[in-house]
C-alpha cells in the first residue's frame, strides 16, 4: 500500500488522481490533501477518503472547513486535521506518513510546497511545472541532495521520460514536445483582436482549469514545458523543438542520433501520466482507455506561428538568458492571464505585457529563493503598473 499526499486536489490532475486512487484502493491510500478554497468539493473529497490532514491555503477556508469537521466528529467519528495557509500547505507535502507527493498545484505557488516535499525526502509526482521555471537549478540540487525522484506528471514530459527509458542520452538528438495548437490554432493576429476569455477557454482536447487553458491558447504552457524540459532531462534548448499536434495523440517524441523517432502516444487523459508516475517503474492495468488508432484516423503536424504566439519565443529567450529571467516571464504570464481572465485586458495584451516586462528587467543570478521571489514579485508589479499606465 502507497500512502499518497495531493497537494491541490481540487484541480483537474487532483480530481484525476483521486478517481484514479479510487478505482485502485488495494494500492493507494490518501493520507493528506490540500486545497486553496473549494470547500465544497474538498468536503466531498475528505467524506470519501478520510485523509489524516487537510489543508486549506485560504484561511478563512481553512476555519470554515475545521468547523465542519468538528461537528463530522461528532456525528461519524471522523478526525482529520485541518492546517491553514502556506505553511499548513508545506505541512501536507511534507507530512511523515506520506510515500509520494503529488506537486498539482498551478503557479507559482506551487514552488514551497515541491520544495517541502523534496527536503522531506519524498517521492514526487511533479505537475506544477512553475517549480522548475521558476527554480529550476535549485530544485534540482535540492532534489539531488535529498536523493528525490522527481516524476513528470504533464503528459508531453512523461511522454520523454518514457520515450528516454532504457536509452542512452548521448544517442539523443533532441526532444519533441508536442502542442495541440489550443483554440486558436490556424488563426492570424487579425483573427486574435476580439476573442474573449470564454472563446480561449474552449480547449478542442482537454479538460483543465483556466490558467492552463488560456497558457494554452498562447502557447506560453508549450514555453513553459520547454522550461521544464531542459531541467528534468538537461538537454539545451537547440535541442528541444516544439511542433503542432492537433490530434492531441502523440503526446511527445525524441529523435535519436540515426534520425529514428520514438513517440509516445494515448488518448488526451491525464489519468494515464499520473497513473505512471503513481505506480512507476510498474503500470496500471486500464488507468485510460486503449488508443485505437483505426478510429481516430489521420496523425497532422505543424510548426508553431511563433509570430502570431510569441510567448512560445518568450519562453526560449528566458532560458537562454536564465537567472531570474524564467521567474519573471513565468510572474508576469501568471499575472496577465488572471487580468484578462477578469477582462481588465485582451487576448493580445498577453504577450506584449509579458514582452514589455522583459524587456524592463534587470536579470540577476537566480540562487536563492528570496531572489526568485523578490523577481517574481516585480514582475507582477510591473504587469499592473503598465496595465494602470495604459488604462489613463
């Protein structure tokens, strides 16, 4: 039995572990949870999987959540911890009883709790990606020190990673990440001009929660991968090409030295990375449903518009330039998106606030996290100040 910890287990890859965990109770138990705000649904969550702990990020969350379980103690015994805020989140990634923490919370908030977990020695399921854009070499020596597995859980990386299984990297010529091209895909910077939050959030393949989503239709979540990518399998970026896959079947390759390709493919269900990295080296027997290929048809691939989605080059440029320049494109995308997603500013606002933010910082070495945090803090400063500037 694997005793397993979700950090964000309302979001879509935590409602995915859960059913997963669920359908294979004989070999995993849900030892503790967290959550920002959704009470309700972490309510539902706690009833059926009796965690030890639980924390809420949102204190006023976190207080409402312990009286309800004082009064679920009273009725049906139940006793389950409540913690409250960052630190009660760090407890959960680091909590004793836990094998394996599952790192599935978006953004930058995300990067404590990773850390946490790997200085408490676990085994981690990495599908907040803004751990290692934002903190890349520091995580990794943190992991390194603590002899920490760091499992991919994003579909494109666990695809490499299997695709790199048993293979030499020097017989590696590079890493094809893959992209669904979003909702947008095909479309000119013309078409762009008055596309809402809801016309972005209309992902054709998957189901994930509206960050994602709108990373996505930029293509920032495909940069934002070949972040990660450089520093889970360490090839540079000349190395790391990104190519349109609407199809969403092929969820990643790696060309080797002889010119052969190697790809991983699946139906679109993050059931079956998180499944591999829950139960890896072994699998589960039908974490998803088969891919039959007869059915779905033709396979068509397309190079990235990087002009009409500039966030894509953003995302090479930052880690050429590395230090503090990832944190800060990462700070900035995390910032506009939630702006437009309230519809302070539009779609193409998105990248030329990022590419003016960039622009205007001042990179330095990133080798702390009291540097990482003060950029990522400017750089959501910074994001504002222009938006207020341009709204007078």
């Amino acid at each position: 039995m694997k005793n397993i910890a979700i950090l964000g287990s309302t979001g879509s890859i935590g409602k995915s572990a859960l059913s997963l965990i669920e359908a294979n109770a004989d070999s995993y138990n849900v030892v503790a949870i967290s959550a920002n705000r959704n009470e309700d649904l972490i309510k539902q969550q706690i009833l059926k999987f009796k965690p030890n702990v639980v924390a809420m990020a949102n204190a006023d969350s976190a207080q409402a959540l312990n009286s309800w379980l004082k009064e679920q103690k009273k009725t049906n015994g139940l006793d389950t911890e409540v913690l409250a805020g960052a630190n009660g989140v760090c407890a959960v990634a680091s909590y004793e009883k836990a094998d394996f923490v599952l790192s599935a919370i978006v953004g930058a908030s995300g990067l404590e709790p990773t850390l946490a977990a790997i200085r408490a020695k676990k085994t981690i399921g990495l599908a907040n990606k803004e751990t290692l854009v934002m903190a890349g070499p520091l995580v990794l020596n943190e992991a390194a020190k603590h002899n920490v597995s760091l499992l991919p859980v994003d579909s494109e990386h666990s695809a490499i990673f299997q695709c790199l299984e048993g293979r030499r990297k020097e017989d590696v010529r590079r890493l094809v990440l893959t992209a669904s091209g979003g909702p947008f895909f095909g479309k000119t910077k013309e078409d762009l001009v008055l596309v809402t939050a809801a016309d972005a959030l209309k992902h054709p393949n998957w189901s994930m929660g509206s960050k994602i989503t709108v990373d996505s239709a930029t293509l920032m979540n495909k940069g934002l991968e070949v972040i990660e990518a450089h520093y889970l399998f360490d090839f540079t970026t000349d190395q790391i090409d990104v190519i349109v896959h609407p199809q969403s079947i092929i969820h990643s390759m790696i060309e080797l030295k002889d010119g052969a390709l190697m790809a991983q493919l699946s139906v679109p269900d993050m059931k079956g990375p998180i499944g591999y990295a829950l139960s890896y080296p072994r699998r589960i027997d039908g974490a998803m449903n088969c891919c039959r290929l007869e059915d779905i048809g033709a396979l068509t691939f397309y190079p990235p518009d990087k002009d009409t989605f500039p966030c894509l080059r953003y995302a090479y440029d930052a880690l050429n330039e590395g230090g503090t320049m990832p944190t800060v494109l990462n700070g900035a995308n995390e910032e506009v998106v939630a702006l437009f997603l309230k519809g302070i500013v539009n779609f193409l606002q998105i990248p030329a606030i990022i590419g003016y933010v960039m622009e205007k910082h001042k990179n330095t070495p990133a080798d702390n996290l009291a540097t990482i945090f003060a950029a990522d803090k400017w750089a959501r400063q910074a994001v504002n100040d222009k938006v207020k500037g341009e709204s007078k």
